[in-house]
C-alpha cells in the first residue's frame, strides 16, 4: 500500500442504539491521530452536534446525509486515499460495505483502512458469522436464516418456540424481537424481512433469560491481541442491550468462566 | 457490619475497617493482588504461605466459592483484605459466602479498607508486615509488629510442601498415557497437575525433598518444578536436588521452580519492592517478540547480570524489565517465572506444557 496523504472518515450520525456517542468520540480521537501524521482529514458526519464536526477537529467537514449516493460524491470530489469507515457505528460499516460491493472504492482508488472488508462482513452478516463461530468450534444457538414466513414456520416447528428473530446488518437489532407464538413470529419475521438491507433474518432459538456477557478485544494483522475488559448486563438476555446497564468487569462469573470466555473471544 | 478491625503495617500506618470471617488476630507480610477474578484460586495458592493478601478489586465474593475451585487441600493466606465483600452471593456452582468460608477455614478478613490506598502505599514503600487484629488496640498493635517473626528468613516451602509422594489421579498402571512426570512439590498449584494430566500424563507428585536418585527411581520422563512460597535464597536443599536432576531430565520450571532452576545455574535472585501479583502482566518472548498476557504471583525474581552455565534469558517483563523466562543452550531446561496454568487468570499460555511435553517427548525417542 502507497503512502496514505487524504483519509475520509464516516462519522457516527444521530445517536441511536447501535452508534452511541461512543462513536462520536472514537471519530473525534481518530481525526485528531490522522492529522497528528501529517494525514488531510476529510470528515462526513449527518449530525453537525458532535464533537468530531467542531472547528480543528477534521480539516474537511461535510455535513451530509450518510447515504452511498453522498459519500460517493464526495469522493470523486475529494479523491482521497484512504476510507476509514469503523468509527462511525453501524451506519459507517454498512455504508463501507455498499461502497465496496458497488465498485466505487476501486473506480477511485480508495484503500479501506482498519477492519478488512471480510471481517466487516463476517461480523456483520448473522450466517457468515455463526459460520466462523462453529469453525472455531465454539457452540452457537439452534438457528437458521429464512427469507420468508414459511421458511420461519418450519423452523420453530423443529426448534420450538420461543423464537427470536435479527434482521442482518443492523448490529442495535432494529426490526427484530422475540416471538413467543406463531402469530407473533409471523408479524416479527415480516418486520425483520422489510428492515433487513439483505432482505434475511437469522431466527434462532430465544436464550431469554440468560446472562449476557460481552468482552472488547484487539486484535493486529500479526495476531497480536489484547481483552481490553469483559462485562457484564445487569438485565439478563431479553431485555435490550439499549434499555439495560452493562457493567465492567463481569461480577457474577467465577475464574473458570471469565477465562474460559476470554479465550474464545 | 463485623466488628471494628485493624490493619496495622510496619511503617506504622493504620488501615480501620471490619472483621469478618474468622475473628483471630493474624500477622504477615503484606502483598497485594490487581486480579478482578478468581479470589478463591488465590486464597488456596501455597505461594501466599505467611501473607496478608489485599484485593485491589473493590467488590469481592460475588460469585461465592465452590468445592472444585481448590488450588491447594486449604486457605493459604493467613489474612485477606478487601474494600467489600458480597454477603449473598449469586452463581449457580456456589456453596456458600466468601466470608463462611474464611471462617471455616480459619482465617480472619477485613473490609471497608480502601485497599487502592493501601496498594498505592505498598507500591510506594514496598512490601512490609503488618497485623490484622479485632482484639488488640493501635498501640498493641505496633509494640506487637516489632517482635513478629520476618517474612524473608522463614522457609515457608517447609510448611506447605507435601512429605509423601502421591500419585494425581490415574493409577500407575494406565499403558495408554503419554509421559510420566514427576512433579517436585514446593507449593504446588493443583491446576498444573490437572492440565498434565489432561495432556495425557501420568503424574507424581514428590516431596522436593527427595533424594535424586529416588526421583530417578520413579522413571520419570520430565520434571516440573512447582511455584512455592518465600525467598528462594532459603532453599539451597532444593537447588541442588535441581542442579543434579537438570543434567539428567527434561526440566521445567513454575515461579519458584524457575528461581531454582536460576540458582541450580549460579544465578542470584533479589527481592522485588512490591512483587507482580495480578492477571494481566505483559511478557516479552525474546526470541519471537510476541508478547503474552500471564498471570503472576512472585516477590522474588532472578538476577539476569550474572546467569551462567549455559543459562539464558529466554522472555522479560514489558513493565520492569525484570527476567520472566530462561532456558539453557543445550540442556532441555526451560522455566517460566509467571504462571502457564492461570488459576486465576488468563489460559493463553498453556501452550507451554505442550512445548515442554514435546521437549520430553524428543528425549524419550532419542535416549
């Protein structure tokens, strides 16, 4: 890879589930390093109330939609080197992966930089990513990705309810929930096929109930990696990760159990 | 809340908080630990033999304790402290409260010590004894810390050591296992045992002190050389069983077993001011440059300016520079100063009993 001069960065847009004001910071910080390097930063973000869109943060700022149509002018406009889409949430990562599978990116030359396009796939797209779970040999839910009612009918039939439903590529779980009967999963899975860029849902079996446990690691291209920490939700699995506290480090799990994660992770 | 409690520390400083667990007065040199998890594996590891362990994690005992999180037969520490700790404990494994347990088996706690505090002091003075007592006043306290017996001149392996071998688990006549490995106990931490064994060991666990030739005897295929208690420069009955055996097997060293493989070699081991107690010390490996997550529970380290007959430093620590591994140029000796067994802590460098292991196993087709 060339030396990188002009890097676009996506911001994170409004705050929502799923592209918190995390992400407004995480940007405003990699604006800060690009040009700590010497790097022009050109900066898009749909919400002028961030940190990231203030003066001497970025060199460039667009306050724009984040839409492919836009960012795709702005970068025939601006030409730059280099996209840096993994800081600006959910929106950022979609957006990434449109860019690419239409072909801009390569039409101008724009290096995707951070999370390789594959790997944003793979965590993205619930069947690539249950894929990689059971190459790695770690166990996943019963579950299976339908594209219509029918297909989920048949499903909870052999699984048994209840069912919940994830439309892909919307990590904050827009356009999902949790169906305890027929009736509720056939209006779910219709909601879910309507919000899913994909036009899929995974439907798998509901772990209502359970503990939710989530752990932040690093990891570099030579497999370096570091667990930053590893939480806990105070509420257990069913109540929505935007409506509960989530707690660091874990406090319910012992040793074995902390590390026994941490190594899957 | 216990009754009022006192932490007394030899320069003097004095901690107030509440008893619980045990109610006697206990003395020790005061350590502390930066883990979030696993106090129980903590408390029952011999290498806490005659200390006072503070928890730097302000909340402790959530998750209660359980029968099979044993790292030795007991409680090891003769105190702990912590800034809470969880009366109603809440996990589905657990089979009572942190503080029935001290009681149970002993050994006086103390909370509603800020123990950040208290770390930052033993971090600033290094560590020192102290005294943890619900019955005696402040003054007692400090006219009782100047006769206490010292941390650095008692030979704490003596006391947690086993002094009849054992096997782990299996029977002896098991054909379909692997290796047998003699494990030389000095404080041993059960999980070490436990991942052998999974590897497909038969393992014995001997006295360290045992007569080399009765070690022979036993036809060992590799020895482990276990962590322990105290200041290795006390052991010189162990450095040279390993100096002896070191020439005759494949060696590998755990925390203290790697000071004796260091001392068996001519190296000098110091104090450190404050130890590495905690999950999450980066190591350096030299030869790779990739560095590893341990865990670490020593006070003492070699000294790697006088190393020599064919010793080297193989991996150090990112934080002070300090020998955390060593292997020998031709001898299959390797030893580790941090532990490979976690318990607590991370499992990502278990991969090093399975090098070891092949190590052995290289020697075994070759003799």
């Amino acid at each position: 890879m060339s030396k990188i001069s002009k890097v676009l960065v996506i911001g994170s847009g409004p705050i929502i589930i799923g592209q918190a004001a995390e992400f407004d910071y995480a940007g405003t910080q990699a604006c800060k390093s690009l040009r700590e390097e010497g790097i022009t930063t050109v900066l898009v973000n749909s919400n002028p109330a961030t940190i990231m869109t203030d003066e001497g943060i970025a060199d460039i700022v667009y306050i724009e939609p984040l839409t492919a149509d836009v960012i795709a002018r702005i970068i025939k406009q601006e030409r730059p080197d280099g996209l840096l889409p993994t800081l600006g949430g959910q929106t950022g990562l979609n957006l990434a992966v449109e860019l690419a599978d239409a072909g801009i990116l390569d039409k101008y030359g724009v290096n995707l930089l951070g999370t390789p396009l594959e790997t944003i796939k793979k965590a993205e797209e619930r069947s690539l990513f249950k894929q990689l779970i059971l190459d790695i040999g770690e166990p996943v839910p019963k579950s299976a990705t339908v594209h219509s009612i029918k297909e989920a009918k048949e499903l909870a039939e052999s699984i048994g309810l209840p069912l919940i439903v994830r439309p892909s590529y919307t990590l904050g779980g827009t356009g999902g929930g949790i169906a305890h009967t027929m009736e509720e999963l056939e209006y779910t899975v219709a909601s879910g096929l309507s919000s899913s860029l994909s036009h899929e849902v995974l439907v798998e079996k509901c772990l209502l109930g359970w503990k939710e446990i989530e752990y932040e690691v690093m990891r570099d291209a030579a497999d370096n990696c570091i667990t930053v920490c590893n939480m806990e939700n105070i509420d257990p699995m069913g109540v929505h990760t935007g409506d509960s506290i989530v707690v660091a480090p874990s406090q319910t799990l012992t040793d074995k159990e902390y590390q026994m994660l941490r190594s899957a992770s | 809340m216990g009754k009022r409690a006192l932490l007394t520390l030899e320069d003097g400083s004095i901690y107030e908080g509440y008893s619980f667990g045990a109610k006697d007065t206990t003395y020790g040199e005061v350590v502390f630990n930066t883990s979030m998890s696993g106090y129980q594996e903590m408390l029952t590891d011999p290498s806490y033999a005659g200390q006072i362990l503070v928890l730097t994690y302000p909340l402790i005992g959530n998750y209660g304790v359980n029968d099979s999180y044993f790292e030795s037969k007991q409680v090891q520490v003769r105190g702990l402290v912590v800034r809470e700790h969880c009366p109603v404990p809440s996990h589905w494994q657990s089979t009572g409260s942190l503080s029935e347990f001290l009681q149970t088996n002993g050994v006086p706690g103390i909370s509603g010590v800020d123990s950040r505090a208290l770390t930052r002091r033993l971090r600033s003075t290094g560590v020192m004894m102290g005294i943890m007592t619900s019955e005696m006043t402040p003054e007692e306290t400090l006219q009782e810390l100047k006769g206490l017996p010292r941390y650095d001149s008692t030979d704490f392996v003596k006391q947690v050591a086993i002094d009849k071998k054992y096997q782990w688990g299996l029977t002896s006549d098991d054909a379909a296992l692997l290796h047998h490995i003699v494990i030389v106990d000095m404080g041993l931490k059960y999980n070490i045992a436990r991942i052998l064994t999974q590897l497909g060991c038969l393992v014995t666990v001997v006295p360290c002190t045992m007569a080399v030739e009765d070690i022979l005897n036993l036809k060992p295929d590799g020895i482990v050389l276990s962590p322990g208690p105290g200041d290795p420069a006390l052991l010189d009955y162990i450095t040279k069983t390993v100096r002896k055996l070191a020439q005759r097997k494949p060696v590998m060293g755990i925390c203290l077993g790697h000071q004796m493989i260091g001392t068996a070699f001519g190296a000098r081991t110091f104090k450190l001011k404050f130890g590495h107690r905690g999950g999450n010390h980066p190591v350096r490996d030299l030869a790779s440059g990739r560095v590893y997550i341990t865990t670490q529970n020593h006070g003492y380290a070699v000294d790697a300016d006088n190393l020599k007959g064919g010793l080297e430093v193989s991996q150090i620590n990112l934080n002070d520079g300090t020998v955390e591994g060593l292997r020998h140029r031709e001898l299959p000796v390797i030893s580790i100063q941090y532990h490979s067994e976690g318990s607590p802590g991370p499992q990502d460098n278990v991969y090093l009993f399975d090098r070891f292991l092949k190590i052995v196993k290289e020697r075994s087709t070759i003799v």
